[in-house]
C-alpha cells in the first residue's frame, strides 16, 4: 500500500522533494510506502521527476505514475534500473518537476471555480474536465447560452482580482450523500470512498476531489476563454488556457 501523502492538506501540494522506502520492485517501475507524486487520475495529469538511492548519486527519471489499487508504481524511464542497485527497502529522495506540478494545480483550481460559476449561473453542471500543458476543457451536460464565453472571462479575471481561499475538508460520507444537488459536477463518487475529501473555493465551491490545488486562487494567474463548442449528446465543451505565471511563489 503507498500513502498518498499529499493528500492530507493544502502543504502536501506544494512539497517538491521528500524521502520513502521501496516496498516493491515491478517490472519497470518502483512502488514506495509514501509518495507526493500524483498518479494520473480524475483529469489530471501524471507528475514527472527523478528518483534517487540515498546511497548513490544517479537521479532516475520518472516517466509516469499510474495508482494500481492501493499501490502506486513511479515507472522509470532509461536503462533497466538493476533490482540488485535498488533493492526492496532501499530509502529514496524524490523530487517533483515543480514547472508541470504548479500548472496542474493551477489549472484543476481554476477548473473548480469555473465549474461552480457555471452551475450557480446556469444551473449547468459539469460532467468531466482534464488538464495537459496550459490548457484545460471543462464538458457540461448542456448548452450555455450566448455571450457566456464573455462573462466567464470575468469570473476567470475574480480569481485574482476577488482571490478566494482554496481549503481542504473531509467529511463522512453519509454527511455528504444527504447533499447530492450541492454539486457542481456530475461524476459519482465510487462506494468505498469514506470520509469524502472536499476541496472547498471560500465562497464559491465544495467539490469532492482527490487533485492538488493553489492554496488561493490569486496563484491561478491570467485565464484566457478559448472557446466554446458543442458535444454530441446536447453538451458542450469549454476550453481555456493560462496565460500568465501563478501568484506569489509557495513555501515549502
């Protein structure tokens, strides 16, 4: 089992290097007791970084990190990493690309805001988003109407002019299920997930979600609305960009 350690608060995000033990040694890949990268899920993307041996001085790609139950595998890119070089119990330094982390976070933060706009002004809620480079899509369960695009460029423009702080919460389950139609999005949570980690936008948002974010939505930065077009289906698909660098640059 590998502990997600960024998950228990709002730090855990922004934690660029941290120490583990090797529990296990797949073919291509390494699996820790804990780890702070973030293995692909819920439209965010994979981090990259490098893995090190205490004991040696070669730092190892991280070329994906892909969550396989309760265990996380870090795959490595290069040659074959030799089990003998780096055997089960091995303590390891990693470090995060802070450049593509940061983007993501900014990026699923600003997907949480936009997301609650739309509903709290359409009542059109949000079926799935992702996240890759500077951009993002959000794909809504119906049509918005025009000169949409124009105003969600100005609540994209509040996140830093209104900055709001981003939080995390967890509640039991049975608490959150007694509120389904507070929700801006339409993903259903899977059975097991109990207590409901929160992700909460002060003001504006409370969505159930396993993603790192900006400790306030002044990091997120410039947001340009790209487009938007529509689905099969009667949906339709937002798209945006950033387009400057984040806020004040984070504590470790």
């Amino acid at each position: 089992m590998t502990e997600l350690a960024y998950l228990s608060s709002m730090d855990g995000a922004y934690t660029r290097s941290f120490r583990a033990q090797v529990v296990a040694r797949p073919p291509g890949g390494v699996v820790l007791d804990r780890t702070f990268f973030y293995p692909t899920g819920g439209g965010q993307p994979n981090d990259l970084g490098t893995l090190r041996a205490l004991s040696g001085s070669t730092d190892v790609p991280v070329v994906d990190v892909v969550k396989r139950g309760s265990t996380v595998v870090h795959r490595i890119g290069g040659p074959a990493l030799p089990r003998a070089a780096v055997p089960i119990g091995t303590e390891i330094a990693g470090s995060i690309d802070w450049a593509r982390r940061e983007r993501h976070m900014r990026l699923h933060t600003s997907q949480h805001y936009l997301s609650a706009r739309i509903f709290a002004r359409y009542g059109v809620r949000t079926r799935r988003a992702s996240r890759g480079g500077h951009e993002a899509t959000i794909d809504l369960e119906g049509q918005l109407p025009p000169g949409a695009l124009a105003t969600l460029a100005e609540d994209a423009s509040s996140m830093s002019s209104d900055p709001r702080t981003v939080r995390i919460r967890e509640v039991p389950r049975v608490e959150w299920d007694r509120h389904p139609s507070a929700r801006s999005g339409l993903v259903r949570l899977a059975s097991g997930v109990d207590p409901v980690r929160l992700i909460e936008i002060d003001g504006i948002d409370l969505c159930p979600c396993g993603g790192t974010h900006v400790r306030s939505t002044r990091e997120v930065g410039g947001v340009e609305m790209r487009s938007i077009s529509p689905l099969d289906g009667g949906g339709s698909r937002l798209r945006y960009a950033l387009t400057t660098e984040g806020g004040p640059t984070p504590r470790e």
